[in-house]
C-alpha cells in the first residue's frame, strides 16, 4: 500500500523544512548557499529523483516531497518527513566524491513494523534505528569504491556512518557523530 503525500502534507513539510533550515547542522555549515541536489535511485522500488530540493536559501517543499517519495519503506509502502539535513548529507558526499552518479538506496525510512521484523532477524539492525525516525539511509554508489563512500561520509561528519562491506552498503545517518563496521 502505497501512501502519497497531498497538499496539505507537503504544506507541513515545508513549513518543518523552513524550520529545520533555522537550526542548520554543524556539517552544513560547510555546504556552499546555492542550489543543492540529490540523485537517489531505489534498487527496490525503480523510482528514481534527480532534483534540486534546496535553492534560494530555502528547502524546496514539493522536491523534498519526492525525494521522500523514493525513500519510502518498500516493504509498507509508508512514508515519513525524512531529516532535510540527510539530504544535505548525501549532496555533501556526492560532492566530495565529484561524482553525479545517483545514490542507489538499498534502505531509506523503515517503518516500526519493518524494523521489528528485520531486528527479529538480524543482530544487525538496531531496534531504535535511526531509519524509523527518517534520519538514515543505507547506500551505494555504482563506480565508486565502498571504502571511498565511507571516508567522504566520515569526512561530512554529518552524524553515523556505518561501513557494511560484505552487504555492499554504507550507513549514513544524521543521529550523533558515530562510526562502526558491521558485516
């Protein structure tokens, strides 16, 4: 089941997003003022977003509503406000990277029922994960070499970064500043 994002949704977002551009974090000071994109493709769903969600010193509401669009739970078809500041975290890397290849999303929101059943078989998901508060997604870049992904991440300083090489992703959140290796 598939939830979309009306008027009065995106309405809100906008609003949420203007004010989290008030308390910008300490990484996005880093970031230059001019229009900042992303390039996301969801290996699970086939949706794909190359737009520019923040220009004119402002989040861009109906962009972020499409970015969150792709990053849905799969599994649910649930959405959530996804953090603006882990978009401005994935611009951050791809530019360290100077690569315009899009981020392919392995995983990005998860809802509540999601992350129980994963937790349930895997150590490795955290039962309080930063996906289920639209604070995370799980990534590759096709070209570009994990270790690579995982030191630009690190060098964002963005929030957590988790480096999974045998399931060929990179974690990046924008919780505190951590870092850790899972398989």
């Amino acid at each position: 089941m598939q939830t979309l994002i009306g008027r009065r949704a995106a309405l809100r977002l906008g609003a949420g997003a203007l004010l989290s551009g008030l308390a910008m974090p300490a990484f996005a000071s880093n970031l230059d003022a001019g229009p900042r994109r992303a390039i996301l493709h969801n290996l699970h769903t086939g949706d794909r977003f190359n737009e520019v969600y923040f220009a004119n010193g402002r989040y861009v509401p109906d962009a972020l509503a499409e970015a969150m669009r792709v990053l849905r739970d799969w599994r649910t078809g649930e959405q959530k406000m996804m953090e603006p500041a882990l978009f401005d975290a994935l611009h951050a890397i791809n530019t360290r990277l100077e690569t315009n290849q899009p981020f392919q999303i392995i995983s990005g929101y998860r809802s509540p029922k999601t992350n129980a059943a994963l937790h349930a078989k895997s150590k490795g998901v955290a039962s309080n994960s930063q996906h289920t508060l639209g604070k995370a997604v799980d990534v590759r870049i096709q070209g570009v070499d994990l270790r690579n992904l995982q030191k630009a991440a690190l060098n964002v300083g963005a929030g957590g970064v988790g480096f999974y090489p045998k399931s060929n992703f990179v974690h990046v959140d924008t919780g505190r500043v951590r870092q850790w290796s899972g398989v």
